[in-house]
C-alpha cells in the first residue's frame, strides 16, 4: 500500500471513528467509501491515524487505539 493511500484510509477512518462505533461498523464504514481495501490495510491505516492525530482529538485517538489493537491481535489468532 502506497503512503499516500495509506493517508487517504487513514482520514475516512478518523471521518467514521465516533464513540458508539463497533469495530465491524467501522471496517463497514470505511470499505463504502475505499471498497478496494482489505480489513489489514485498514487496521494498518488506523495505527497510522493514530499516530498521526492522537495529539488533536485523545478521544478518538483512545477509539482508534482500541480499535487496532484488538483487530491486530484478532489478526493474529
């Protein structure tokens, strides 16, 4: 995945990411607006984001971290 794509999952994922949001909504969300993404490249592209924009908004930053961390580790099993 180019960086720049990268950046573009990154901003739809932060566009989605709200409180009341599962993380199957989200990945849903995101893959209407980018149908050609995989569920890896959107948890990869959420790491991005949250190191991008954890300083600018810590609430969606935790929700992002969250949301990573437990795709990864679902990833991972």
């Amino acid at each position: 995945m180019k960086e720049q794509d990268l950046k573009e999952l990154g901003e739809a994922i932060l566009k989605e990411t709200r409180a009341d949001i599962t993380p199957k909504q989200l990945i849903r969300a995101v893959m209407k607006s980018h149908p050609q993404a995989t569920k890896k490249e959107i948890v990869r592209a959420a790491f991005y984001a949250l190191i991008a924009h954890a300083g600018n908004d810590p609430e969606k930053a935790g929700i992002l971290q969250d949301f990573a961390i437990t795709q990864r580790a679902d990833e991972i099993e």
